[in-house]
C-alpha cells in the first residue's frame, strides 16, 4: 500500500474514532440524565402524595400516577432520542473545520477524498487529492479535537445521578416503609396502603357522657411523641353535620387542653394536625347532671379553743385548725366523688368515700352520698365533682360556703393622752389598756423598758393585769415613775402586752414615752405651752375684734357682703377656740393632763386652765352660737329695723366674748410672769449650789496640799457670786412690782409675792450673799463655803414660799391676825383710859386710876409691834410709835391711842386681804376638787351605758369611792351653804346609781350618773363665774381713801360671790324639777320613795334660797 492510501486511511479511522467516542458519550451521559430525572420527577409526586393528596382512593392519586407514567415515558423517549442518533466522520471534520482559523474545509475534503473513488476525475487528480489528505492528515494530528468539539455534559448527568442515587439509597435506610408506602400508591392508585404518620393524635380523658350546662374538657396528646406546631379540633351537632366548626391551636408540648364550656347538646369532635388527618368523629351526649341535694357537716374544733363539737346543714363556719367531716347527699348513683378546696388555696383536693345506701339491685349497691374528712384552711366555695355510674363527670352546680375564721394573735393598745410626755420623777401616768381577742385573753400586763446605745431595750417594770373571763379588757393602770426606777434624765417605753388561748402575743404598736425631767426642766416645758396658749388666745382675740368692727362697718351696707365676711371671721375664731383643729380649748386640756399627771392641780395654773375649759364649753359656746344666730337673722331679715336688731344683738354678744378673752389672756399672761419668777429662782439655785461645789472643791485641794487658789481664780468665784445676789436682787424687785400689779385681780398671788422680800430679809440671803463674796475676795475658803449653804437654803425657802400658799396657814394667819387685832384694840382702850384719866385729873385733881403704868402699855405696844412685823407690816410703825409716846408718860397717852387706832385700821385691812385670800384659796381647793370628781365621773358615766353584769360590782366600788369624796369635799364647804349642798345632790345621786347598779338597772344606773355630772358641772360653773367676777372687783376710782377702796372691794366681791351662787341655785333647781317630773311619769314602783326624797332636797334647796337673798339684801 502506498504512503498515500495508508494516510487517506488513517484521516478516515481517526474521524470514526473520533465520531464514535462522541457517541459513546452521549449515550451514557443521557441515560444518567434520564435516570435522574425520573427519580425526580417520581419523588416530586410522591411528596405531592404524601404532603397535598387525600387518603387512599382519592382521584388524585390516579392523576399522580399518571403523571409519574408520563415522567417515565418521557425519559425514555428523549434517551431513545438522543442515543439513536448517529455521528458521522464528515459532520466531525465538518465541526473541527468550524473551529480552524483557516476555515478552508481541508479536513471535510479531505474526509471525502478519503471515501471517496480515487479515479473519479470529478474530484480532481489524484496528486492534488492526496496532497489534501496528506495536509489535512498533518493538519488533524496537530490539533486539539476534544477542545474544539462540543462537549458532552457526562460529568453533570453523573452528579445527579449520583444524587438521585443517594437520595433513593438514603430513603432505602432512612424511611423504608415510606419509600415502600410510596412507591406501592404510585404504582396502584386504587390501593390501601398509607404512608406512614409522624403524628397520632388521640383524646385523652375525653368522657361519651357530659353534663348539660357544664364544661366538657378533654386533653389532646400525640402517640409519637410532642403534638404537632398546629392542631384544629372540628366539633358538630349531629343533626347538623354540615355545619361544622373548628378551633385553631399553636401547640407547644405535649398536652392541649379542649374546653367547650355551657353544653346544651349533644356534638360531635375530632383532631387534625400535621400529618394525622384520620382522627374519627367522637360522639358526646349531653345530660342533666347530677345534683347535691343535701349536706351535712360536722365541725370538730382544735383542743386548745375549748368548744364542742358542732353540726350544720348550711353555710359552714370553722375555727383555723378545725376537722370538717362532710357527708353529701347526691340526686343519682355515683361511683367517685371529690371535694375541690377554693380556687384561693393551695391545698390537695379530697376523695370522698362512698355511703353503701339506696336500692340494692342484684349485687350493685347504688351509692347516693359520699364522705369527705379534711381540715381546711381558707375560706370559700367547696366545689363537688361526682363520677355517675353512667359515666359522667361533673360538678354539681351547688356549692357549699366555707369561712374559716383564722385564730388571729391578740390586739392591745397602751395609750396616754399624749406621748411623748415630760414627767417628774414623782409623777403618776395613767394609761388606757385595752385588750381583745377572738377567743379569749389568758394574760395582759402591762411593761416599761428603758433604752439604751449599749443594751438596746431593757425591761423595767412589769404589771400583770386581771383578765376578764369572756370578752374584752378595757382598763386603766396608774403607772408611778418612782415604781420604776428612773432617774432624771432618763427615757422610758410604756407598752401592754396580751396573750392569747393558743399562745399567740402581741404588743402595743405605738410605745408610750416617758422623759423624766426635773422641776426647771418641766417648768419650762410648761412655761413654752402656756406661752403657745396665750398666743392662740391673743389670734383669736384679734380675729374676734376685726369681726366686730367689721360688722359695725357693715351696718349700712346693703349688699351683704360685710355680714359674709364676718361669718367667715367668726368661723376662724370658733376654730381657734374650739377645734377641730389645734385651739385653745385642746392646748387648755392638755396643759391640765401635764399638770395634774406631775402632782401639780393645786398650782394656780391649773385650776385656771380648768376655769378657761369651762368658759369656753359653756358660756364661750353659748356666746359663739348667739353671734352666729344673730347674724343669720341679719341676713335673712326682710326689714332694716330687724336686721338691725340682730346686728346689735350680734355685736352685744361679740363685745362679752371678747371681754372673756380679754380676761384669760390677762389672767395667763400674769401666771406666766409668777412662773418666769419661779424658774429665774430656780436657776439661781442651780448657779449658787454650784459655786458651792466649786468653792468645795479648792477649799478641799487646799487641805490636801496642793496649795491655796490662784487669787485670779477667787475673784472670779467672787464675782460670780455678787452676780448671783444682782439677779436676786431683781427678782425681789420684779416680785414686788408684779406684786402691785395683782393685788387687787389676785390677792392671792399678791401676798406670795409680796411675802418674798421680808423672807428674804428675815432669811439674811443677801446679807449672807455678800458675806460669801468678801470671804472668797480674801481668800477664806471655809466662811465662804458656809455662807454660801445658807445662801442655798434661803432661795429654796424663797422658791417653797412663791411655789404655792396653804390653806391652813391661811387659816392660821387669820386667826393670829384677829388675835392681834384684839390686843392693839384692848391696848388703845387702855391708852384712851390713861387720856381721860389724866385730863380727869387735870380738872379735879388727884392720881388717875390705871390699871397699867404707861410703861407697862409701852412695853407692850413694842412686843405686839414686833409680832405686827411679820403679820401686819402696815401696823408695825404706828405701834412703835405708840410705845414710844407712851414711853414719856400719861402726857403722850393720847397721841398713843391716835396710832393705836391707826394700827388697828391696818390690822383689820390685813385681816380682811387675809379673809379674801382664804376665800380665794378655798375657792381653788373647790375647783380642783370639783374637777377631779368630774374627771372621775363622766368616765364612768360612759361605762354604765356600756358594762355588762360582771363589772358591776367594779363600778359600785368605784361609784362610792367618788360619792365619799363628794361627800368629803361638801364638809369643807360648809361656810358656802349653796356648794356645799350642790355636792351633796351630786352625792346623792351618785349613791342612787350605785344601788341601781347593784339591782342590774344599767339604764337607770346611767341616768344618776349623767345627773350627779350635771349637778357638778352646775357647781363648776358658779365656781368659775365667781373667780371671775372677783378678780374684776376693787378697781380704784380718783379721790379714794384706801378704807373706801376695801369696802368696794369687799361688796363687790360679796355681790359676784352671791350672782354666782344665784346661777348655781337656778342650774340645782331646774335639775331637780327635771327629775321630779320623771318620776311622776314614770310610774316606777319606787318612785313614791324617789319623790320624797326630792322633795326633802327641794326643801332645803329653799332653806338656802333664803338665807342666800337675805344675804344678797345685807350687800345692797
């Protein structure tokens, strides 16, 4: 074979080999293609059948079917297709010629030259032919034919086969019986078989039987584990099964609760989620539910409450720590029951235990009630759920009240009338207790603590108090400072404390604190409110006189618009005086409270603290509604003429208030200025006991060697104690000048004041003072520190004389008084004898007859001038001056008889003061002792209305103790016939309370009570009324004579005591009347006795009626 065949040869065996490769290649790259798809497109359709379809027999399982036949077929057909196909050299040549730069078309050429007939002339010659094969045969080898012939996509069909391959492998592992599942519904459409479900629904505890009008539940769990993400249960009523009904849930765990409250009918239900979409319908029927006909429930309580045992049919009501058994009677058999405690506690619900009772039916026992024991522990509703025989679950719609009263821990409270409380060391605080307790009290005291940085609170003192056997304790404990150990300076916490039956104990919430002070301290304290008083009482004072003079400038006004204002003026000053806010009348009783807890009612303070409280509950109120009524006539009168009258009548009315106030303003502004007194002696006294200590203190380091003072230290002990002796000597002055101030307004206080300087001078305090102060000037240590002591004890005797006058040495001083005056009068008869004796001789002749020497008389115008000293100063010079006229004979008798006679006159101006002050002493002794018998009585007023019968021997006694002091307090009186018989009608209604507590009458007993407080608020009130008007006696008119200003005085004085005494007969009168006509209407069967006795009272009531309008005759 030539060259040139063998190369024309191989052109041709390269291009088929080339051709045949590209074929070989495409058949494997399309059946991987094919395959690929068809695992596709068949798993398409089954996920449509296993997510979209419906179940088995579905016509769009057939339509699926199809579609995966149709997939199938098509694959075939585009292999078949591509495959079938074949690829010749020349197309080869033809597609590497398409790729060369040259575009000649050697290769094709030469492919056909190379099949083609070598003698066919047409073609060309032979040579030209085979130099085209041989150059296309060069051309070919260099040549990169897979680079320019198409490629064939063997690589991706590979990757998706090898995908589909292992998706089918995987679901071959995975999930075998779905893949079978799957393929068996592809391939037969008609079939059964289902795919396997992730989710199996099902119901649990979902009843066939439910109550009508109740609520169905029932849970929805899954079979295979947690519900799926969305669940929808569908209900219908079978009569109505296309209208059909769903509820959607997103579910999240494994349990979903269905609740179909308010049943009426009977429904249908299933479930459909996720997968699960095979659930059947559940019929439920609907029927009347059982019901509770009847109830009965024993209540054992606790052992240590101490009750039986109780039985009920209602509402149940239990003690915290009670059995309850429950025995409940239902309408229809059942075979369960339980008991549901209240929705608000937290305790475990209750199996009842079936009551064998009812028919009996072959060998079934019909249960018709069930038996519930617990112990319950909150209130509320007990709910009952009864399983039926029939199957139905329900609760009965009756439900059975339940209240448990829990033992609750005691209450006490511990209370004073003001906390905290400045007292002294000698005070005595009365404290309220009161306990309670659900059950009982087994123990109340009450207890005092003290507190300290260190230790915290510490307990004192403690009094246990006795309990009542039922009920509540309500008491009062008089707590003394001195029982409990505190010294000055010092705090103490005041509580009570109560137990009860179960032990339980409790504390007053709010302590009572007790600051013990000393007397400065206190007196300063109390100086501060009666300051605060006196200002409340110089607003309203203020307020009332704009008021006034806003009402005279609204006299011609027509627009009312004045008389508004003045309403609203007087509004504020009612306020002030009264309340509610902060006012007068409460400042007034809380001073009261701080001076009577401190022992201090007999200082002059308080007693008129309590002469303000009565004006201002009494004629203050009385005054104050005048005014308001008066102005509302003045507003609402049609005619000038009566608005005119009330105007004035209103300003009559405002003028009286404000002279009230005018007076108690004045009154505490005095009181204030005698306690400012007494708090600057006090203070002297603590400044001289300390120069005391000091001058102690280097006379003692002195005598123990260490040298004597440095002199500059000496001149100031000097100099410290001269200003103690200034300071006296101001108070002395001040003492004086107030002294005149009061004399005529306070008699009483006068004379405390105006004793002060004798004292001092009778006492040497600052002739001893400035003893004091030469010796510590000159260094003499032990003279200074005795004259000082005696400095010391002189201004607490100077502090003791102005602290308070005592009645009986009132008394005493009387009676020394009138003595004395008995004797100067005795000594002037004696030295007017000794005159006309010596002018008989001097016109007869011959010796005188005396029956003294003028010597003798002498001597004693010098001792009864010094007994006049202390007594009666004012009598004291004209006595020595009577001595010493008598001293030169019978020729001074008569001059001597002139100042005898001047002393007497002072002596009996001394007397008579000494005379009023008595009065007015004995007068504030009454009105303490008048305030302390009502402080005693309202309470227990309050008490009767209120005690059972177990007090009521307490209130007798208690009744008595304060009749005897009425009693006791009449005697005193006796020279004031009208008060003292005003305290005997209080006595004796005080005893008829008492006999009428002890017969059991707590009405009448109330009603003596309430009498015997009026009769002493009657006598109060005559007190009140005189100590005013007495202190307005005696003002001094121009031209005077001292002798015609004590008489005025004196009948002013007797004219207000006797306008006192007037009201007081009228209030005891009325009261009397009062009772007299109760009886007669009463019809009582000891109302005959009751009648004579008033009538005895209203007999001798008349008997010092008389004496009373004779008296009132002597003075006009």
């Amino acid at each position: 074979m030539l060259r040139s065949d063998r190369t024309s040869t191989d052109i041709a065996t390269q291009l088929r080999v080339i051709a045949r490769r590209l074929h070989v290649r495409r058949v494997i790259a399309a059946a991987m293609a094919s395959i690929a798809a068809v695992v596709a497109g068949w798993a398409s359709c089954l996920g449509l059948d296993r997510w979209l379809l419906p179940p088995a027999g579905a016509p769009l399982r057939v339509a699926t079917t199809m579609v995966a036949v149709a997939i199938f077929l098509t694959a075939i057909l585009w292999f078949v297709r591509v495959a079938g196909g074949r690829l010749t050299p020349l197309a080869v040549a033809r597609r590497l010629d398409a790729g060369r730069d040259a575009g000649d078309g050697l290769l094709a050429s030469a492919c056909a030259f190379a099949h083609g007939d070598p003698g066919d002339a047409r073609a060309g010659s032979a040579d030209l032919r085979r130099a085209a094969v041989l150059r296309a045969a060069v051309e070919l080898e260099t040549l990169d034919t897979d680079a320019m012939l198409p490629r064939v996509p063997v690589g991706r069909a590979a990757l998706a086969l090898f995908v589909a391959g292992g998706a089918v492998i995987a679901a071959t592992l995975l999930a075998p019986a779905h893949l079978q599942s799957g393929l068996q519904r592809l391939a037969n459409p008609w079939s059964t078989t289902i795919w396997p479900r992730r989710h199996r629904l099902q119901f649990v505890g979902a009843p066939a039987l439910a109550p009508r009008g109740g609520e169905y539940v029932a849970t929805l769990t899954d079979a295979n584990g947690p519900l799926p993400e969305h669940a929808m249960i569908e209900f219908r009523t079978p009569s109505e099964q296309d209208s059909m009904q769903r509820e959607e849930f997103t579910t999240a765990g494994e349990r979903l609760t269905w609740r179909r409250p308010n049943l009426q009918k009977s429904f249908e239900f299933r479930a459909v989620g996720g997968d699960d979409r095979t659930m059947p319908w559940r019929r439920v029927d609907v029927a009347p539910p059982p019901e509770l006909v009847r109830w009965e429930a024993t209540i054992d309580p606790p052992e240590y409450a101490k009750r039986t045992e109780e039985t009920t049919t209602g509402a149940i009501r239990a003690l915290a720590g009670s059995q309850v058994t429950l025995r409940a009677t239902f309408s229809e058999p059942i075979v369960a029951a339980t008991l549901h405690p209240p929705l608000t506690g937290d305790a475990e619900t209750v199996t009842g235990d079936l009551d064998e009772n009812g028919d009996r039916s072959g060998r079934t026992i019909q249960n018709l009630s069930a038996t519930f024991t617990w112990q319950p522990t909150v209130s509320g509703e007990l709910g009952l759920e009864v399983l039926t025989a029939a199957g139905m679950r329900a609760a009965t719609s009756r439900r059975v009240p339940l209240e448990i009263v829990p033992d609750r821990p005691p209450e006490t409270t511990a209370t004073a009338r003001l906390s905290p409380l400045a007292v002294l060391p000698t005070a005595a605080v009365p404290v309220a207790v009161e306990a309670d307790d659900d059950l009982g009290l087994t123990g109340v005291a009450v207890a005092a603590a003290t507190q300290t940085a260190e230790n915290g609170s510490l307990p004192i003192w403690e009094q246990a108090l006795e309990v009542p056997e039922n009920g509540a304790l309500e008491s009062v404990v008089v707590v003394a400072i001195a029982d409990l150990g505190v010294s000055t300076g010092q705090n103490a916490w005041i509580k009570s404390r109560a137990v009860d039956s179960l032990g339980q104990q409790s504390t007053s919430l709010r302590p009572i604190e007790l600051r013990v002070v000393d007397r400065r301290r206190l007196l300063d304290l109390l100086a501060n409110e009666l300051a605060e008083l006196v200002d409340l009482l110089i607003e309203a004072q203020t307020r009332q006189r704009t008021a006034t003079i806003t009402l005279q400038d609204a006299a011609g006004e027509s627009s009312g618009d004045g008389l508004a204002e003045v309403v609203a003026l007087e509004s504020s000053v009612r306020d002030l005086l009264l309340g509610p806010a902060l006012s007068v009348q409460e400042l007034a009783e809380e001073l009261h409270y701080r001076y009577a807890i401190n022992g201090l009612l007999d200082d002059a303070v308080a007693q008129q603290l309590d002469i303000l409280a009565i004006q201002l509950t009494t004629r203050g109120v009385d005054l104050l509604n005048a005014i308001d009524r008066d102005l509302v006539a003045a507003q609402q009168a049609d005619q000038a003429p009566a608005a005119a009258e009330a105007r004035m009548a209103a300003a009559a009315s405002q003028q009286t208030l404000l002279e009230l106030l005018a007076a108690a303003i004045d009154e505490f502004q005095q009181w204030a200025t005698l306690q400012q007194l007494q708090r600057e002696l006090a203070e002297l006294i603590d400044d001289q006991q300390d120069l005391v200590a000091a001058t102690t203190d280097r006379a003692r380091a002195a005598l123990m060697g260490d040298g004597p003072p440095a002199p500059a230290a000496l001149r100031q002990l000097a100099a410290d104690q001269r200003e103690v002796l200034w300071r006296l000597g101001e108070v002395l002055t001040r003492a004086d000048d107030v002294a005149t101030r009061l004399e005529d307004a306070q008699p009483t206080d006068a004379t405390r004041l105006r004793q002060l300087r004798p004292l001092a001078d009778e006492l040497r305090v600052e002739t001893q003072g400035a003893n004091a102060a030469a010796d510590l000037a000159g260094g003499r240590l032990a003279g200074a520190t005795i004259s000082q002591r005696d400095v010391v004890a002189g201004l607490q005797a100077l502090l003791a004389a102005l602290s308070e006058v005592d009645q009986d040495d009132a008394a005493e001083r009387l009676q020394q008084l009138a003595q004395l005056e008995a004797a100067v009068a005795e000594l002037r008869r004696q030295a007017e004898a000794l005159a006309n004796a010596r002018s008989s001789e001097g016109s007869q002749g011959g010796a005188p007859p005396t029956a003294a020497t003028p010597k003798q008389l002498a001597n004693s115008a010098n001792q009864l001038a010094e007994q006049a000293r202390s007594q009666a100063p004012e009598a004291a010079k004209p006595l020595r001056g009577a001595a010493a006229d008598l001293q030169i004979g019978p020729r001074g008798s008569s001059a001597a008889a002139r100042k005898l006679a001047d002393a007497e006159a002072a002596i009996a101006a001394a007397r008579e003061e000494q005379q009023t002050l008595l009065a007015e002493l004995k007068l504030r002794r009454l009105a303490g002792t008048v305030g302390e018998l009502l402080a005693a009585q309202r309470p227990l007023v309050e008490e009767m209305n209120l005690a059972e019968s177990a007090q009521a021997v307490d209130l007798a006694t208690r009744q008595a103790a304060i009749r005897a002091d009425a009693e006791a307090a009449a005697e005193t009186v006796a020279d004031m016939p009208l008060f003292a018989f005003g305290l005997r009608s209080a006595a004796a209604e005080m005893h008829r309370a008492e006999l009428a507590v002890a017969a059991e009458s707590q009405e009448a007993a109330a009603q003596a009570a309430a009498a015997a407080v009026r009769r002493l608020e009657h006598v109060a009130a005559a007190i009140v009324q005189q100590q005013s008007a007495a202190r307005g006696a005696g003002a001094a008119n121009p031209g005077e004579s001292p002798q015609e200003r004590r008489d005025a005085r004196r009948q002013q004085r007797s004219l207000a005591q006797a306008i006192a005494q007037i009201r007081l007969l009228r209030g005891l009168q009325a009261d009397l009347q009062q009772r007299t006509e109760q009886l007669q209407q009463s019809g009582a069967v000891d109302a005959a006795d009751a009648l004579a006795t008033l009538r005895a009272e209203q007999n001798e009531l008349a008997d010092v009626a008389e004496k009373l309008m004779r008296a009132l005759e002597q003075v006009d």
